[in-house]
C-alpha cells in the first residue's frame, strides 16, 4: 500500500488490502467519501459454491486523479494520470490517462483536456 504525497482520502474511505496485491495511490489525488478498493474476488465456482478459488490482484491510481464519492475500484484496474471516476461508479477495467469514466461497469464518457 503507497499513498502519494499531497493525496486527500475523505471519511469514509475503504481500502481492502491483500498481501498478494498492492494498491499504490498516486500523488495529489483527490478520494472521495465511502470509495472502496477491493483487490480480491473469486474464479467462478462449481454449481456447489459458485465463489470459487480467491484471487487478488493490484490497484493502481495516476497522479492527479479525482474519485468520486461512493465509488469502487476492483483488483486488477489501472486508472491512469489525470483521470476523474464519477461519483457511484464501479471500475472493473483499465482507464485511459485524462478520461472521465462514469457507470456500472464504469465506461470513458469523455477524455479530458491537459
């Protein structure tokens, strides 16, 4: 887990960490209220227990990104520099430096100006 500096997390964020997967959150960063990070999930199971083997994997947030509230970033996802995740989201991909992503799954709605 890294936090970069000048990076503000409101109350109410979560950050589920894992020894297997490192989250590292960029510099002057801006994380909403109640945002989760959650690395892990599981491989689909059997009709049995349908939550099969656990799996983790890392979280990476840019530099000067905005997330916002209530959002949440799953294992796996890259969010690139500049990025802004709209408030309710749920980011189950890679976002693209400067887009804003919105929705569930979260989708770019707009890349945005330098």
């Amino acid at each position: 887990m890294a936090i970069g500096v000048d990076t503000w997390l409101s109350p109410g964020v979560v950050i589920h960490t894992h020894v297997e997967a490192s989250i590292v959150i960029g510099e002057r960063c801006d994380i909403g209220p109640g945002v989760e990070f959650i690395p892990g999930s599981h491989i689909i199971g059997t009709s049995s227990r349908r939550a099969g083997s656990g799996t983790a994997n890392p979280i990476l947030i840019g530099n000067g990104c905005w997330l916002g509230a209530k959002s949440i970033i799953l294992g796996g996802v890259s969010i690139g520099d500049g990025c802004i995740v709209a408030a309710g989201a749920v980011v189950t991909h890679n976002v693209p430096p400067n887009s804003l992503v919105a929705g569930v799954p979260a989708r770019v709605k707009k890349q945005l100006s330098l």
